[in-house]
C-alpha cells in the first residue's frame, strides 16, 4: 500500500477518534454535571460531627446556665451573644469560606499565598512567590500566575474578566494597543479582551491587585471567570509583623525568670527563695505579694510587688510574669522548694528545640498533673461543651521521650514570657485557679509535659487566716467560676474528669 | 441536496473543524508551554519591591549595628539571627507557600477553607462546609468536593492518587468491591482506581483525613493526581479556640479601668484622680507606682500597685494592665486632667463600632499626635528598616469622620485588654518610650486616632529629681533602645520623622 493510502488511512482514523473523543466528552462532561453520587457507607472511626448542631455534655457535666441567677439570666445571654459576635468579626474572615477549584477550568490562578501588604499595589502572584519564607518549589510554580490556558479549540475572541471587593486592579497592556482590549484599569472589576490567547496571558501575567482600605489581616475574593468557568481565590491583606524576639544571652540568668506570687505564707516563700539561691545565685525573681499586711522581702535579683490586699491568685500571677525581661519564665508556688532535680536548664533545652512551644510543665514531688481538654464548640448561642480530662495527654515530643504534648499541666512550668500574648491569668479569678489559664489558652498555647525535671513540696503549715482566704466556705468562688466559664467562654457545660 | 448529503456536510465540516482544533489545541498549548512572556511595561504605581533584598535606609536614619559595641558586635548578631530563625518557625507554615491552580485539570479539591481538628477524621472538605463562621455560598460549593471530571475521552481505567504529609487517609470502597480498587487505606498515599469513573468519584467523596501529630495551628499539604494531571492543596490543622469575651455589663465603669503609672509626681496624680472623680465617680482606677518613697492613694475603686523603686514607664504601664478586669482599659498620663470633653463613652462607642480595632487614641490639649510606621523586612539576616511618620494616618473609619486608621497614637488612649496580646510594653524600656509599644505591635494593632474626645495636661511642674529621672543625661536609654530595636525587632535601621 502506498505512502498516502497510509497516511489516509491514519487520518481518516485520527478524525474517527477526535469524533468519537468529542461525542463522548459531551456525554460524559453533562453526566459529571448532574451525577447522583452513591452514598458512601459510614467507616468503623466515628468522624468529627459536623457543626452547627448542640453539643452533647457528658455525664456529670455542670449546666452553666443553671448557675446564672435567673433575674440576670436574659440580659447576661443577650449580652453575651453580642459579644460573641464581635469575637467572631475579628476572629474570622473570607480565608474560612470553602473555596473549591472547579475541574476543567482553563483558568490558571494562585489558590494560596498570594498576599499582599494593605494599600500597597503588588503583581499577582505578588511578591510572596520569592518572599524569604516561602519556599516555592518548581513543581509549584507554572509560569506566570493569571493566565488562560485553552484545551478546546481556537476562538476569533477571548475575553477573561476578573473582579474584588476590597481593592483595585491594574494591567498594562499599553505595548499591544489594538491587539489587546483592557477595560476597567484601576477599578475592581478588568476586562481583558484579545484575538490572541498569547497577547492576551502577557496582559494577565501584568495584572496587579491593591488593597483599597488598611488592614492588619484580612483578606479579599478575587473571581476569575471566562466564558462559563468561573473560579475564586484568596488575596490575603497583610501588614507585615515587625518581628519580637528575646536575646537568649549567655547564661540562664539572662535567659529566665523565676515569677511567684504569694500571700501571708512569708515562712513558705522565705524557704523557697533559699533553696533558689542554693542552685541559681543570680536568677532574676520576680514576687506579687497580695498580702494583708506585706513583709518587705529584699535580696540581689529579688524584686517584690505590693498589691492591694488580696487581689488574688491570677491578678498576681499576672503581675508577675508583666514585670519579666528574659525570654522565658519559671512559674513556681510559693510553698514549693528547689532540689537538685529542679533543672530549668532541661526545660529551656525542650523550649529552644521545640520553638512552637509556649509552656512546658515539670512534675511536683515526682507527679506530673497534666490535663487535656476537650472542646466542642456546638451551637453557637446555646454555647459549646468543654471536658477536662485528668492525666489526657496526646504524643510525646519527638527525641524527648520524658516529654508528651497535652493541654495543660502543673503549677510548675516553664514558659516563654510572649505566651501571655496567647493566653491571660484572668486576674477576675481569685482563689481557686489554674487550669483556667490553659483553658482560655485553648488552640492557642502548644503545652507540653515532662517529667524529666521535678521540684519538690514544703510540708503543710498553712495558717487559719491563709486558709480562711484560700478555701473559702459555701461555694462563692465556685458559682462565680462558672458564670465566668458561661460567658467568658461561651460555654453550655463543663465537666471536670 | 438530499438530507443525507447535508448529514454528510455537515458531518465532514464538524469533523474538519475538530481536526482543526486538535492541531491548534496542539500548538497553543505546546507554546503556551514555552510561552516567553512579553515584560509589562512598568506601571505608574510603583510596586511593592520585591523580596529578599535589603531595604534601603531613608537620609537620616539611624544605623543600628553602629550602636551595638564592637566587641559584642558578632555575638549579639549570631544571636539574633538564630532567634530571628526560630520566630520564624513559629510564625509561619505551609500556608505561606504559594500554590498555583494548574489550568485544565479534570481534578477538583478545596483550595480554601478545609480545616480539621488536630488528630480528629474529618471528610474532606469537611465539617468547615457548614460550620457556624463559614457562609459558604451555593456557587462556591460544586457537589462533593475532591473528584475527577474528565473533558477527554472515555478511558478503561481510571487511576488517582492522593497523598498527603502529615497525617492518614482513609476511604470506603466497601460498596464497591470489584468495581474500585482502594490502595492505602488509612495510610499516608491513598490510589483510588476503576474503570467506572462514576464509582470512582462516589468513593473519592468518602476520603477523610486524619491527622497524625497534635498541633494548635499547622498545615499539611495534599497532592492529588491523575495522570500527567497534579495538584497541590492546603490542609489547615486548628485546635479549635475557646472564645475569650468579656462582659460590658450596663454602664460605664463596668467597661472600662482607667490605668495610670505615677513616679514622683503625687500632686499631678491626685490632681487627675479628683478630675476622674468629677466626672466618673465609681470607674475603677489603677495606678502603678515606683515612686522612690511611695506615698499612700487611697478611695474607693482606686488600687495602687508599688512597684520596686525606678522600675520604669513599661514596667509600670504593664503591671496596671495586668490588673484590668473590664473589656477595655483608658490610658492616661500622671499629669493630665480630666475635663468635659473626656468622653470615654464616645470611645467605646468607635471600638464597639469597628469590633477590629484594639486601640483608639484621643487628643491632647486638642492635639492628636498619631503616627504612621513603614516596616520594610528586608534582608533577614541584614535586618529590616523602620520609618516613624509623625502625623502620618490612612483613612477615616466610615461612620467617623473625626478617627483616621493609623500605626501610633497618642498617650491618650482606650485599647481593649486583650489588645496586649498582641503587644505588650516591653518592661525593658525604662524612662522615655511611647512609640515602642506601637512599633512591637505593628502588624497585629488596629489602631485609630480620633479628635472627638480629648483629655488636658496639667501645667508642667517636675521636680529636679523626677527630671534626674525621666529625663537622664548622656544618652544612656537611647543608646539602650537602639541597641533593643537591633535585637528585638531585627532592624537594620530605623529613623524618626
């Protein structure tokens, strides 16, 4: 058979198989638009719930808002849903919303990273593709971002549009007068139109997005579309953080701070800061002294703080760790007593190869009181439901065997002063409070436990006036701890495990 | 012409048309391939300069490594660089990187907003699609989310794989055995094949995942293929937080503390106190106080917190803020004066209004002396360069002509207490500093000057020794705080205009 009877023959099959591809794409492309998908069985793990529904509160929880006195109780609920929607407004922003990138799309757009500083003009993709801590891989990068990329046969006209809500958007398309059509520069919706597909990519590959209002971070939805695809992405408005670092300096001294807070317990305190001064002559300690009638406590690197009378537990811990120079700080009781196990160096060495962590816990006479927390934040107005669970803990810390991640520990802990910028002793709790601060912490703090480093208890000798103050009788601090809980937090219900 | 020979035109016309585009398709997606971009011209606007290059120092800035005493010198910059290292490990994840939608894939994923507890099973796209802060709108949302959409041909098997880094994936083929081999089952790579593209998609919908480690705040990030077709998307790991809110309660002095920091100047102090009095009788007041020989305050609702002798202006400002209970805290100055135009309610009522900001600032003796910050980060190890901006502002805060969004403000000022958590007064800074807390903060504060509400200064009558004290000779504080604003905020320079 003859060259072109061969070639024929292969033409005429091509053009068989184009056909039958074209049949079968429209078939398929329209029963990809109205497939009923198969409901897929339930797996053997339960997954998450998905929300919003009521959260369930476990057995033995308490009903917060049985606990609010029921004269106040609509006007503290009115109250705190206006708060905690003012919350969500500055907890939240278009970087929630579910974006999906659609499937067949010619368009090419970024989908992450894309980020800009508020009221500064920047090309897409923006400077983020090579700012220093992006690491964009090859494989990540195709090309210029915007662009139009057809599978589908050639047009006399292509005409891409892009709009956002909060900016402006600029092109240039100035070197292809004629060539290319540019509509709506420097306003939020451009219109880019052009016989040629190349023309019209070097015009997207010039687009630019400004923010038109400043903010320190938010974000804007850019909508992308040609002909019938359509597509959205994120533009996040960024001011950049001017970094907060510590100077570790050389030694621990420059590097922590031991913080306390006391109170009638001078003999307790006295005893500790002796046992300090056995192991760490020169570390800074910090004191907040709410008692009744203060003692002057005086010694090199020790630096007390007179509160009024019994301001209480959390608004001294507060105090002190607001007077801490040094990266991190030592959270220790004042009835506590250094030993030779009391290394905080061990602490600072989890610390410094863990950056991400804000507190590490030690253990107390040898036990470690670490606690998880489960959080399930349920409907919004009824609340959500909050289980501490005893000794919960999650996996330990990768080359610190002695050390496993979890939600709360100990009164002894070491943590990085900048921590407080994630979670507060709210000083409105007293007396009986501790967990409170990892509670509040949640999702924010990364807490770990250690039992590698342990310091050691002073026996009991607590006088009456002390106790009359720290256990008070008939549940007072108890009720406010849970109205606390209901509207500070947002709570239903709260289980302590 | 018969019926069929029209079939048969049009027939050839359609098939001569699909050959057409085959090729063209072949060519334009070949070039667009290897496309060279035509460079656009540049724009009017000058763009945000691209990173990491160092930033140019503005005439008349300071440079800082010319403060840090030589023999220190080398030390001190190791340091700061593996500090500065750190925080960026804290302050960053996958999400910094920039992902690029590839143009024509049959592939569809979330490319926004799929966020999964941390160790819990979640669908994909997950519980966000309906969880309570997500308004997920109809048109963002194409039925199930991960499925592949073919616009080619029909084929005898299809094969996709998904994999992701730090966590598991697990699906459900049980419906289907036979029909679609599962592979990698509650592993990190999950392939997923079939000759039913139907069956495919069905079980595609029912990949969950899992992820392996606990983290309050990280990413992983998924690739998903098909064939020569890949993509990449993020996946937000995010212990869920409990809220933080406070009670407004009903009046004013339920919203607001007033914090003030004394030092020597008690007739100033009880001079402002008593103008407090006239015209907020029950607000709480908080004074923190270093004076050297502190002097009793007492009234009601007015705590005064003694302070180590000369503990300084941060220190101070720090401790009262600890104290503060209400949702926002007034700062003010030892030496100003409460008078008719101190209206702290017409500062609650921007802050309510706008629930984004954490700072307002008034006026002073009718001036409002704000200012804005340009931070360019620069080089990273080199450092970055600050330019203070006296009386620099953006804009007005719609529904507000009288407050402008700004970096800095006055000493003047409502925050909301929790806005220390994201700056905090670096106790470190012990005579003259304002700016400072600002400048930590810039990234994080939303701030606003407003001119509505302001407060008076009383008549200056230091006494030497307050003078020895805030004002010290020799330059010992600023050499201290450039030295400072090397380390701590990694600058190169930084100059105030």
């Amino acid at each position: 058979m003859t060259g072109s009877t061969i070639i024929k023959l292969l033409f005429s099959t091509l053009i068989f198989l184009l056909f039958m591809a074209y049949l079968l794409f429209m078939t398929s492309f329209q029963a990809s638009q109205k497939m009923e998908i198969v409901p897929a069985k339930t797996n053997r793990l339960a997954p998450v719930p998905v929300s919003p529904r009521p959260c369930t509160c476990q057995p033995g929880s308490v009903q917060l808002k049985d606990r609010i006195p029921e004269d106040q109780f609509d006007k503290v609920y009115q109250r705190r849903k206006e708060e905690f929607e003012k919350w969500k407004k500055r907890t939240s922003s278009e970087l929630s919303k579910l974006l999906l990138a659609p499937p067949n799309s010619p368009l090419q757009y970024p989908i992450q990273g894309f980020t800009v500083p508020p009221l500064r003009r920047c090309p897409i993709p923006g400077t983020h593709l090579t700012a220093p801590q992006v690491s964009t891989s090859p494989d990540q990068v195709h090309g210029d971002s915007l662009s139009l990329k057809l599978s589908t046969g050639e047009q006399s006209s292509y005409k891409v549009i892009l709009n956002v809500r909060k900016g402006l958007l600029s092109a240039d398309a100035s070197l292809f007068t004629g060539e290319v059509i540019l509509k709506g520069d420097g306003k939020a919706e451009l219109t880019v139109e052009s016989s040629s597909l190349k023309l019209l990519n070097a015009v997207l590959a010039s687009v630019s997005y400004q923010s038109s209002f400043y903010h320190v971070h938010t974000a804007d939805l850019a909508s992308f579309s040609f002909e019938n695809h359509g597509a959205q992405f994120p533009i996040i408005i960024r001011q950049p953080q001017l970094p907060v670092i510590f100077d570790m300096g050389a030694d621990i001294s420059s590097q922590v701070s031991i913080t306390i807070k006391t109170f009638l317990r001078y003999d307790n305190l006295k005893e500790l800061l002796s046992s300090i001064r056995r192991f760490y002559p020169n570390i800074t300690v910090i004191i907040a002294d709410d008692s009744i009638e203060p003692e002057k406590i005086t010694g090199e690197n020790i630096h007390q703080y007179i509160m009024p009378p019994a301001q209480g537990w959390f608004a001294g811990r507060n105090l002190a760790v607001s007077q801490v120079t040094t990266k991190y700080f030592l959270w220790a009781d004042d009835d506590f007593i250094f030993s030779q196990s009391t290394k905080i160096e061990k602490m600072v060495e989890v610390m410094e190869a863990v950056p991400e962590l804000d507190v590490v816990g030690g253990s107390v006479q040898g036990n470690t009181f670490h606690f998880s927390l489960e959080y399930d934040k349920g409907d919004e107005t009824e609340g959500g439901c909050l289980y501490r669970k005893s000794h919960g803990r999650f996996h330990a810390i990768p080359g610190y065997p002695q050390c496993y991640l979890t939600s709360g520990v100990v009164n002894f802990f070491l943590a990085r002063t900048d921590c407080i910028q994630k979670s507060r002793f709210d000083p409105l709790l007293k007396r009986v409070a501790h967990s409170e601060f990892f509670m509040d912490g949640l999702g924010s703090l990364m807490v770990a436990s250690c039992s590698h480093v342990s310091i050691g208890h002073q026996p009991k000798k607590n006088s009456n006036q002390y106790n009359k103050f720290r256990k008070p009788t008939g549940g007072s601090e108890q009720a406010f701890k849970y109205q606390l809980h209901f509207f500070k937090n947002n709570l239903k219900c709260i289980k302590f495990g």
